[in-house]
C-alpha cells in the first residue's frame, strides 16, 4: 500500500480525510469517533498518540472499514508495530481476505512470535492448510525465532496426513510444550481425526492436568470415531472429576446418547442444561432438537423449539427433519410454512427435507416445484447430495422417467447417487430395470459397491428369484467383512428365503445380530411366504423371549403367516396383542391381511363385518382382499358389492377388474365377464400378461401363456402332451373352471397346457438331468388346474418343484404341495 511512503511528508490532511470517512460510516456514529479519535490541533504528534486503536479494531465490521483502519495505521507511523500489523492481520483474516492478510505480513520487516501464529492462524480459519504449514516451516527455520504454545494448535489442524502430524508431535515433545492443556488437546484432535483414537487416549491420560478444552476434545474424538460408549464413560469420568459441562461438551454428548439409545442420559443432560443455563445457547438447543427427534419424542423437541428465544436455519432444518424422519410429513411441511412466514430463507439441508416431505405426501405438483428451485439456485453443480435426494424423491412418489433423468444430469456421482436409483427402481418393482443399473455401476471403478449397495440390489434379485447372482452378492459381502452387519444379513436372510432356500435363510438367522426387530421381521416373513405359520409364531415367541420389541411390520408379517396357513384363532391372538401389549395402533396392512385371513378361511361374513367395523376408511387392501376371497369360495353378490367399494378407491388397478372378471367366469356367466371387461377397456387399462421364468445356466428363459417363440417351443408342448398323458392315467382330470373363455372343452384343454409355468416347467424337464429339483417363478398366482398337474408331475418325474408365485411359495414333492392346497 501508498501509505507507507508517505509517513516521512505526513500531513495533517490525510488523518482528516480518513476522520471524515469513520464520522459517516453507520457503525461509527460521531461522538463515538470522538473518542475513538481524539484529535487535537496542536501537532500530529499528539494526534498519532491521541489515537485508540484497540477501539477502532473492534469497531471495524466491514472489510473497507478494515482498510481505512490499516491505511491510518500507516499514515500515522504504526505500520512497524508487530501488534497493531498482526491485529491488522487478524482483522483481514476474519473479514475473509486472507491475500490481504499475507501482503500486510509479508511486508512487516521484522516478524515476531505473534505475527507469525497470526498469520498461520489465518491459513488455517480458510482451510488453507498447504499454505499455513508452508508458513510455520518457513518461521521454525528462517526466522531464528521460537515457536510458543499459541503456534502448535492451528499447525496441528493443518495437518493434512498423519505424517505431518507425527513431525509436529515430535516437534513438540523437543520443545517440551507436550503438557501445554492447547496443546495435547490439539494433538488430541489431531489423532482421533486420523482414526488413531487409542493414540488419542493416551495422550489424554498421560497430561498432568485438563482443562475443559481437553475433555471436549477427548469427548468429540470418541464421537468422531463411533466409539459412542467410550464417549459418554468420558463424559461421567468429567463430572466424577467436578469440571463443568459447557454447550461444547453437550451438544458433543447428545447426539451419542441418540446413538446409543441412552434416552434416560439425554434426559439427565437436559436437566443439567436447565440447571445450568446453557438452553439458551443456540447450538445447544438444536443439539436437543436432535437428539429427541432421534428418539421420536416430538413433543419433546418441539418443545425445545418452542422455547427458543432466537432461531437460526439450523433450528428450523432440525424440527423440520425431526418431523420428517418420524414419517410426520404434514406437520413438517406446516414448519416449512411457518418458517417462511419468518422470512427465514431455506438452503440445502432444508431442500433435502422437502424433497422427503414431498415423496412421503406423493405430492407430484410440488415435486416440480422442489426440482425447480433447486435448478434456480444451481445447486446441482455443486452439491451432490440434493441431486441425490432430489433423485430419491422422484423415484419414491414413481416418477422413475424423472428420477433417471436427473440422476443422467449429475455432472458427479457417488456411490449413494448409484444406490438411490437402484433401490428406486427395486422399490417401484422394477427388479430388472434396477440389475441393470447395478450392472452400469460396476462399469465405473471409482465407484466402490458398500453397505447400501447391498441392501439396494439383493431386494431386486429376490424378486427375480436370481439365486445364483444373490449367491455372489454374498460372497462380496464376506469378503468386505459386512457379514455381521444386520441390514445387509437382513437382506440376505430375504433373498435366500424368497429364492426358496429356506434352511439357509435359517442358518444366516442365526448368524446376525438380532437385537432389534429387523431380522426378526425377515425370518418371519420367509416362513409366511413358505406357508408356515406355526413356525412364523413359534419364532416370534422365541423373539419376545428374548426381550426384542416387534413393530408394526413384525405384525404384518405375522398376521400374513397366519393368513396363508389358515390359523385364524392365532391371528385374532396377535392382532389383539398389537394395541393391547404393545401399543402399536392397526394400519391398514394389519386390516387388510385380517381380512384376507377370514376370507381365505371361508369366513366370508366375518370378513365383511370385519371392514364394516374398521375404525378407519377400508383402502383397496381391505375391498381387494374380499374380492379375492369372493372368487375363491364363489360369492358373486358379495363379490359385486365388493368390487364397487373397491372401484371407488382404486379404479386404477385392472387386477380388481380381473379379479371380478374371473367370478363371473367360473360360474359361467359370460355376459358379467365381457361387461367387466369392457369396462377396463373404456378406462384404458390393460391385463398385465402373466409369465413364468426358470433359470438354467445362469441364464433366464421367461414364458408367456400360450408361448410359441422359445427355440424349443416343439420339444417342449412335445413332452407336455406326453406328461399331460401320463398324468392322467393316475388321475388328473383338467379343471376348465380355470379358463376364463367361452370355448369347446377341447381347446380349454389346449389352453390351459400353454399356461406359461407348465411352460418353464417342461422346459426345465427336458433341459435338466434327471430327479433334480427344478425352481420356477411366477409373477402372478398360480392356477389351479396348474397346481394340480404339477402335483402329479412330482410324481411322475420324482422330482420337487417349487414355484414360487405372487403371494408365496409351493414346494411339490411326493403328489403333495406345502400349502396342503390352502392358499
């Protein structure tokens, strides 16, 4: 700067221009800078001793206001002043112009201790960690100067590996600052960040006395490291100790009590925050905001909102999200509102929230409301976490078209951003579409698969019945060492239960960790689908024997068992249980597999009754459930009035259409058939074609009805005509109830050997050696004319067959099936 030359022609006139520019700045008002200035008209001496700096300093609020104060500090001789330049240094630093910060230091000609721990320190504060060591390693070996303990804790930050880390430690020790409290808590931090938290403890125990910087920095480095119950021995051992929590220590604390699950601990610090006055520390109350949202305790956390005497973004991002990760999307959306209503602008974490909340309310409109404004503020570009969860919300709300396109759009994607389309794709049913992405993601080897990863694709070869693919996802799963890990053995318990391997589902139970409901919920399921629910209770006994709470989905698991078994009695039990013992209020699904219990059971009023007094409106479940039940035990009044409740709430879903189809069929009236289905078709909907796969060399042959494309379409209609012969000879006789057209006898017999698993199963006769079990899969129910054949041919071929179709799985063995013919 100019100003340094001028000082030997100083003149009174260029003090009195810079007076003039304080005297008319907002942050200075006259009187103010009276004092601060003090001026007489005597001489410049005493104009230049009359000056308080150290005011002026704090008085400085803008980066100009910062300049003005250096330019008077040179105007009036002070520019060789270490202390005035290093707080001119400092000012530059904290008004976030680091480049002026180094001209003012590079240009101070003789540096002491002060100017270069202010200098290094203003590297550090802008994360300029290269250039703050590059600082310190020119000051210990040029200047001739000795570092003090102010020095070493910004260096320790710079540290960008564990290297550096350890020379700066070995620094230390020689200079003997190691027992120095802001130095081994830097050095505390410092390792706890390179994950070297037993380095870090050591430290910590070895100090002869800590302050409460040190504790904080022991408390933070556990937390740091996931060591959650380390932390909160630490944080007792403090208070043993009788130092004082401060707001740094308890919002540190907090969020270890959420993950532990220690409530009764969060409690107890909140009580200590009351006592001691730190609720009205902002951070603090956000903290408890947090960590009660974690428990669920909404009430609680609003509360703490509530009581909030100032709000920042963060406040609001936290009751926002606490509502939205309890699945209270409305009330969280009402926040969203309110804090609008205190202009209190949304960033990033809020637009995640909001994506959330819009996906949880399937609300389509403000989804391109929420992508709009993100597009607006060209938070794409940059951040990859809301395209990540802008992704997310379109797939959730089955927008998959939008989802892809901005997940196609991210100029970066990470592993999440990978695995956020995955699971949208196997979520929305879309199995193949999701492998194929996965498939596209092993492409890119910067792309490493983890924990998520797992959990995303193993649902969607579940659904395919892709055994030999989950097999391997398996084995990467052992080889990453995530084996123990409960989501990714919940998954796999899934897949190998659903590829109906259930022993092994069994064994890998048993494997993973279960203290929480999820396996538990996975195994039962797995028993339900294999229809045995006298298993599915006998291991949920086993579950409260071991003290672990079910959920809601543990019910619907339940509940779902008992239906496919039809253990009635069993299922009244448990649905009881559900609000009586444990406080879990019904849901819809509870309702639904209630009355696909009593249904399948025959029970077809009790089933009726059971909708009509249903404390909440019936969905499709609850109608659609009784219309299958009304086509199974042929009920064609209550069918009808089934169907019309149903086309009320869902008139969308031509499988109900179907279902209505199918009653008038079976009794022969074809009239209700062509106006059920001619109703569809004014609606433009169209019957999903049903299908069959086998899978044979790790290689998948799919079969429509009636399929004639298959390079062994002669061999296999071939062998069935010859299984077809056979199989009547011990006593088949075709049902043609189960052919929903108005046609000879003949050609119904002709239909039903082309439905599409005689299909897969002939195929896998004639392409298979001899008594080897052969596995279909289904993507509708199977007939039962179908299930009927492919009981004798168990007999015939010595073979079991299992096919696996919407609803469940049949294990054919010995002319009988594991349903017992109840499904």
């Amino acid at each position: 700067m100019k100003g340094s030359r001028l000082v030997p022609n100083c003149k009174r006139r260029h003090l009195s221009k810079l007076f003039s520019f304080f005297r008319s700045h907002r942050t200075l008002h006259t009187a103010t800078v009276t004092d601060y200035l003090q001026v007489t008209s005597d001489d410049l001496e005493n104009e230049r001793k009359g000056i308080d700096f150290n005011a002026l300093f704090k008085s400085c609020t803008k980066l100009q206001q910062v300049k003005c104060a250096h330019t008077l500090v040179a105007v009036s001789g002070r520019f060789k002043d270490n202390f005035l330049s290093s707080k001119i240094v400092n000012l530059y630093s904290q008004h976030g112009d680091v480049s002026l910060a180094w001209w003012t230091f590079h240009h101070l000609p003789n540096k002491d201790v002060y100017t270069w721990n202010s200098m290094a320190f203003a590297y550090v504060s802008h994360g300029r960690f290269r250039e703050a060591l590059g600082c310190f390693n020119q000051f210990f070996s040029t200047s001739g100067l000795r570092p003090d303990f102010y020095t070493f804790p910004p260096v320790v930050k710079a540290c960008g590996d564990l290297l550096d880390g350890k020379k700066i430690h070995c620094l230390v020790l020689k200079l003997g600052f190691e027992w120095d409290v802001f130095v081994a808590a830097s050095l505390v931090h410092m390792y706890s960040r390179f994950g070297l938290v037993g380095d870090a403890r050591k430290l910590f125990d070895d100090m002869p006395a800590r302050d409460r910087g040190s504790w904080n920095a022991m408390i933070s480095g556990y937390c740091q490291n996931g060591n959650a119950a380390e932390a909160l021995d630490i944080a007792d051992e403090m208070r043993l100790e009788g130092v004082k929590m401060d707001a740094i220590t308890v919002a540190s604390v907090l969020p270890v009590c959420a993950q532990v699950g220690d409530i009764l601990s969060g409690k107890l610090i909140h009580l200590y925050v009351i006592k001691h006055g730190l609720e009205f520390e902002l951070f603090v109350s956000n903290a408890l905001i947090n960590m009660y949202a974690k428990f669920g305790s909404l009430g609680h956390a609003q509360k703490v909102f509530g009581q909030m005497v100032v709000r920042d973004i963060v406040s609001w991002n936290s009751i926002i999200a606490a509502y939205e990760q309890n699945n209270n999307p409305v009330s969280a959306h009402l926040f969203f509102h309110k804090m609008q209503e205190a202009r209190v602008q949304p960033d990033l974490l809020t637009l995640v929230s909001l994506a959330s909340i819009v996906a949880q309310l399937n609300d389509h409109q403000n989804s391109r409301s929420v992508h709009g404004f993100v597009m607006r503020k060209g938070w794409f570009m940059e951040y990859i976490i809301i395209g990540n969860a802008v992704v997310d919300m379109y797939a959730k709300i089955g927008n998959l078209d939008s989802a892809r396109a901005v997940f196609g759009g991210l100029l970066i994607k990470d592993v999440v951003s990978w695995n956020t389309l995955i699971t949208g794709y196997a979520q929305n049913g879309l199995a193949s579409e999701a492998i194929e992405v996965y498939l596209l993601m092993g492409e890119h080897e910067e792309i490493i698969p983890n924990q998520g990863t797992w959990v995303s694709i193993l649902p969607a070869y579940s659904h395919v019945g892709a055994l030999q693919q989950g097999m391997r996802i398996h084995g990467q799963v052992i080889k990453n060492c995530l084996y123990s890990d409960v989501f990714v053995g919940t998954c796999l318990i899934d897949m190998y239960g659903k590829c109906g391997k259930l022993d092994d589902a069994i064994s890998l139970f048993y494997q993973v960790p279960r203290k929480n409901s999820v396996p538990w919920n996975a195994m039962i399921s797995c028993y339900g689908v294999h229809g045995d629910g006298e298993k599915a209770l006998e291991l949920f006994r086993e579950m409260r024997a071991e003290r672990v709470k079910p959920d809601h989905i543990t019910f619907v698991s339940l509940l779902s068992a008992c239906s496919h078994s039809g253990l009635v009695s069993d299922a009244q039990w448990c649905f009881n249980m559900m609000e009586e013992e444990y406080g879990i209020k019904p849901s819809l699904k509870h309702y639904g597999c209630m009355v696909d219990l009593f249904g399948r059971a025959g029970e077809l009023e009790m089933a009726f009754n059971f909708i009509k007094k249903m404390p909440i409106q019936p969905d499709a479940s609850a109608w659609g459930a009784l219309l299958n039940a009304c086509r199974i035990h042929g009920n064609i009044e209550l069918g009808k009035h089934a169907s019309e409740r149903l086309f009320e709430v869902d008139s969308e879903n031509v499988g109900y259409y179907v279902l209505l189809s199918n009653i008038y069929a079976n009794v022969g009236k074809w009239e209700g058939v062509d106006d059920v289905r001619s109703l569809a078709r004014d609606r433009g909907l169209r019957k999903n074609p049903g299908w069959s796969s086998i899978i044979l060399n790790n290689k998948v042959d799919v079969f429509y009805t009636g399929n004639q494309t298959h390079p062994k379409c002669e061999e296999i209609y071939r062998e069935l005509r010859d299984l077809t012969s056979k199989i009547k000879t011990i006593g088949y006789v075709p049902d043609f109830c189960f052919v929903l057209q108005d046609v000879e006898e003949d050609e119904k017999e002709h239909i039903l050997m082309g439905h599409s698993e005689r299909l897969a199963i002939a195929y896998g006769i004639i392409s298979t050696s001899p008594k080897t079990p052969i596995r279909i899969f289904k993507n509708l129910r199977v007939c039962g004319d179908c299930h009927t054949v492919t009981k004798f041919l168990s007999i015939i071929t010595e073979r079991e067959i299992i096919v696996r179709d919407s609803s469940r799985f049949h294990h054919f063995k010995g002319g009988t099936c594991s349903c017992g013919d109840y499904w």
